[in-house]
C-alpha cells in the first residue's frame, strides 16, 4: 500500500504555502512604509485556501505527452489585494507599520503551528513506516 502525500497532509501543505507568500507580501509592505504612492497589499487567506480546497490554480496544462504533470495545488496563486486605509497619508501610501507589524506577528504564529502540525504528521508517518 503505498502512502499518498497530498490525502496524508490534508490542506496543512498548502496553507504553509500561502502563508509564506502572504509573509513576503506583508514584509515588503513594511520595507515601503516611506515609499510615496505605494499601495499595502495582503492575501485573503480563507479565499486562498478555498481556492486551493477546490483545486483551482494558474492556467497550466500538458500540451504533449512528454511534458511533466504537475500538481494543481502546485501553481495555485491567491488573488493579491490592496489593504483598505485607516489613515489617509499626505505621500499616497496606505501602509500603516503597526497593523503592517501585528499582521506579520500573526502570521509567523499561524505560519509556525501549520508546521509544528506538519511536523507532527510527518512523525506519525514515519512510525507507521517503521511499524512502532
């Protein structure tokens, strides 16, 4: 019997994707506080994971024999959105450091427990393998 990952892992492998990406996205709000003009950005993350739930993903498929199958969860890429303002800034640009700061917090924590989960998993795999 063979050990399917993805049915293994669950959803678990692809909300630590999205929340990688929405930690790039966040930082580099952050690292554009001073910038004028320029717009905070942030990832649905419940859409996100809708979407990687129901399989959608980026227009991508074998157009000959040969080509290598990929995975639809493997291309996936969540609709990026600017973050509504609570302050208005004389420069145009929407970043606010502390909500920036608490939402890049959040995510870490989040972001560690999917992989202490995963961790586990992983280890309830490899128990099973070895028959203990």
């Amino acid at each position: 019997m063979s050990i399917n990952f993805d049915s293994a892992l669950g959803i678990h492998a692809d909300a630590l994707r999205v929340r990688s990406q929405r930690a790039e996205l966040l930082a580099s709000n952050m690292a554009n506080a001073d910038t004028p003009n320029y717009k905070a950005r942030d990832i649905d993350f419940q859409s996100a994971m809708k979407m990687a739930a129901s399989g959608q993903s980026a227009a991508m498929e074998t157009t000959h024999s040969n080509h290598i199958k990929i995975s639809s969860s493997q291309f996936a890429s969540p609709a990026v959105q600017y973050r509504d303002t609570v302050q208005d800034s004389l420069d145009g640009n929407t970043v606010d450091e502390q909500i920036e700061q608490a939402q890049f917090m959040q995510n870490s924590v989040q972001y560690q427990a999917s992989l202490n989960f995963l961790g586990a998993r992983f280890s309830g795999l490899l128990s099973a393998i070895r028959g203990e």
